[in-house]
C-alpha cells in the first residue's frame, strides 16, 4: 500500500502543477487547485514520513485544504458555461 500512496502524491504533484499553469493562462481557479492539491502533497508526505509535526497544525493545513476545494467548486459552479 506504500506504493499506491507515493503514486497518490505524484499524481497530488501532477493536478497542483496543472492548477498553477491554469492560474498563469489567466483562470482564477486554477490557484484554488494549486493551493489544494499543494497541501495535499505536503500532508501526505509528512504523514508519510517520520517528521514530528504538529498534530493541529496538521490539521489545520488540511482543513484549509477543504475550504480552498470548497471556493474553487463554487467558483467553477457560477462560471458562464
């Protein structure tokens, strides 16, 4: 299962590139999916490892993780198709 999460946090590495390029071609919401998918990558490499981090604050990085998801999606849902 260490395999499948290694792949997870290439594939976390691949969508936050793709978020930032977008952000750079001028689609403000390419920056939500850069910031979201760039907290994964350090929480998952941090659980990952044996760092001693902060627990809340762990947590709380992750958390803002979600909120930043949850702007981008509303975002994306009051653009005009």
């Amino acid at each position: 299962m260490v395999l499948v999460h290694y792949l997870s946090i290439i594939i976390e590495i691949i969508v936050a590139v793709m978020g930032l390029r977008l952000f750079l071609n001028k689609k403000t919401f390419g920056l939500g999916i850069f910031v979201t998918f760039g907290i994964y990558v350090v929480y998952d490499l941090v659980k990952l490892s044996s760092i001693n981090f902060n627990t809340d604050l762990l947590y709380l990085i992750f958390f803002i993780a979600s909120v930043s998801a949850l702007l981008t999606v509303i975002q994306l849902s009051k653009t005009k198709k």
